[in-house]
C-alpha cells in the first residue's frame, strides 16, 4: 500500500521476523512441566514451521484449525476444549514432532466460556495480533496506554467492495468514551495477511489526526495513533472518523481470502458493519457471523441480503471479546486484497479481513 500521507510522521523500519530456535532439553523440560501455551509455543519454535504451513498439514489430516485458533492457543488466550479441537491437538502433536499426548497432558481443566470479559480479564492489546509477530512489535513503539480507559459505545463501518470482491476503502467511525482523565488516542492495527503486501493508508477524517505510524512494508501491516483533537476528561466522548485505503499494487495482486473481520478487545455496545458492494456484480452470496477469540464460529452465519444499489448490513449489540466477520463469494473470478482491527480473524481490522482493531 501507498506510505503514509505528506505531513505523516516517518514510519519505523520493517519489523524483523528472524527468531531463535530454543534447544532440546529446553522443549523436553516444557513438555513436562507446562504451561502449555509456552510449551506449544516453544514446539512451534522447534519445527520451524510457519503457522500457515501448520494450518495446511492439519488440514491435510482432516482436523482443520484456523491460524487464529492456533495463535491464541500458543499464546494463551484459549486452548483447545472442544472435541473437534482436542482432536486436531492429536495431529499438531505429530506435525510438531513431539511425542503423542505430550501436549494434551498439559490441558487442565475447561475455563468459563462467555462472549462478555469478567473484572480483571482485560487481556493486552497484543493479544489480538499473537498471530503476527510484526503487529506486536509495532505496537511496542506506540502508547497504547490509553487504550484499556475508552469505553466502546458504538462502531460502524462502512467497507467499499468491487466486482472481483476486493476491498477497496474502509471508513470506520467510533464512538468513545473516556474513563479517567487525560486519554487522548487510540490505536489501530491492519494487518493485510501476507508478504510482500503493502501496507494500506490511513486517512484521519474527523475529530482525531494521525500521530506515530508504525509501518511493516514485508509483511502489510500498519499500526497507527489516531490523536484526539482535545484530551477527554473522565466521562467525555469523542467521535472520530478515518479511513483506510488499500494501496494500487495490493488491489491488482488480489487476496483469494474476502472477508472482513474486526476483532474487539473490551465489550462494545453497538457493532454496524455496512458493505457497499458494485451494483452491477454484486457478490452470489453473503453472510456474517461472530467467532471467539479462538477463531471458532458461534453458532451459525447469519445469511445477508444485498439490495439492488449492492448494499448489505449486520449489526451486533453487546459484544465482548470476539470478532465479528462477514465473507462473501464474488460473481466473478476473484483477482486480492488486504482485509481489514476493535479493535477488525478470521481476517484482521482491530477490535484492534483488511484484519483490523
């Protein structure tokens, strides 16, 4: 995607992507010891394998896991409970080459379940971006201390799409509210999901303007302060507007992925998400649904309807920490691009797919 705008502070370098591989006796001890999201982290590690290529021998062996479900289970979020899920732990036990039920005995028992956060469950901001190593390390170099202070009141987003159904332009606008003295930011994350992508534009349309841009050119990723116009006083709401806008190049090199997804942190009281698809090759067909943190659907996709201007809607009320996603199938032969983070995994934009918050 195209750099960020004249007047943009200048980006960061790439963030680097080169890990060190532990040792044996390191993996051998964690695998008896636990916990099991560092042990199967360190697995991970070991094997040298990407979570993509993972993904693909699990799919192999009929036990389908989403690279976000494998993300959070390796960085504790969520570890596998269901039986479809214990299953698929069996075959990463065998892609990974660690001995059979070695990770499974580090399960304890099943945590609560529920789309709300508790008191003191407030996860990091990094949380939602464990899947990708250059979101977290963007985020280390922007104030993301103001983030867990804003309640989220109401969200809409409004997602441009073109015949080949490549997302085109992203305008999003947020109601916050602040709940002590002196927030004034917030930070977003897009994450286009691939290599060799460029990164997509950030425009600051109402209320806010850009602050520190954080820019992983190698990997489509941006993370960005969003500057409120005034600093809030406890109580105080502001509603800011931005956009976010696909470069040229990553819309000819089209994503065979289409869907958007926003993943949410901390409840929000109202979701709206708008697709504005071309009338003349509106897609076969579309439909929203909500998954956990962990990337498995809840419940079932809730069909969409497009009218005749090749507009479609879902809205969602209190949701807590989950994504809330919509796919569709184009009319014609799809040609990629990124997908947009409350923060929106399914694809990523943030809350923090363009994936994005």
């Amino acid at each position: 995607m195209a750099g960020p705008e004249p007047g943009m502070p200048p980006t960061a370098p790439s963030a680097g992507n080169a890990r060190s591989h532990p040792n044996p006796t390191q993996l051998s001890r964690l695998l008896r010891t636990g916990p099991f999201e560092e042990a199967l982290r360190t697995a991970i590690r070991s094997s040298r394998l990407s979570l993509e290529r993972i993904q693909h021998r699990l799919n192999s062996r009929g036990t389908p896991v989403s690279i976000t479900a494998l993300s959070y289970w390796q960085s504790g979020r969520r570890r596998p409970e269901r039986p479809e899920s214990l299953l698929a732990l069996q075959q990463l036990e065998n892609v990974l080459g660690v001995p059979d039920g070695a990770l499974s005995a580090l399960l304890g028992p099943p945590r609560p379940r529920g789309r709300t956060r508790g008191t003191g469950d407030t996860p990091p901001l990094t949380s939602l971006w464990s899947d990708s190593a250059s979101a977290v390390e963007l985020l280390a170099q922007v104030d993301t201390s103001h983030d867990s202070n804003l309640t989220r009141l109401s969200q809409h987003d409004v997602v441009h799409i073109d015949g080949d159904g490549a997302q085109v332009k992203a305008r999003m606008r947020q109601l916050v509210q602040a709940e002590r003295n002196g927030v004034d930011r917030w930070v977003t994350v897009f994450d286009s999901e691939g290599t060799d992508v460029t990164p997509p534009t950030i425009r600051a349309l109402r209320s806010c303007r850009l602050g520190r841009v954080r820019t992983d050119h190698d990997r489509g990723v941006v993370v960005a302060e969003l500057l409120f116009d005034r600093t809030l006083e406890r109580g105080e709401t502001v509603l800011m507007e931005y956009e976010v806008v696909p470069a040229p190049e990553s819309l000819r090199n089209r994503n065979q992925d289409h869907t958007y997804s926003r993943r949410f942190r901390l409840p929000i009281r109202e979701y709206l998400l708008e697709l504005q698809f071309d009338p003349d090759r509106p897609p076969l067909n579309c439909e929203s649904y909500v998954a956990h943190p962990d990337g498995q659907e809840i419940d079932r996709p809730k069909p969409l309807t497009v009218d005749q201007y090749g507009r479609t809607h879902a809205v969602v009320l209190d949701l807590g920490q989950a994504s809330f996603c919509a796919r569709w199938e184009p009319a014609t032969a799809p040609s990629s691009g990124p997908r947009s983070a409350e923060a929106v995994v399914p694809p990523r934009l943030t809350e923090p797919g363009i994936h994005a918050r």
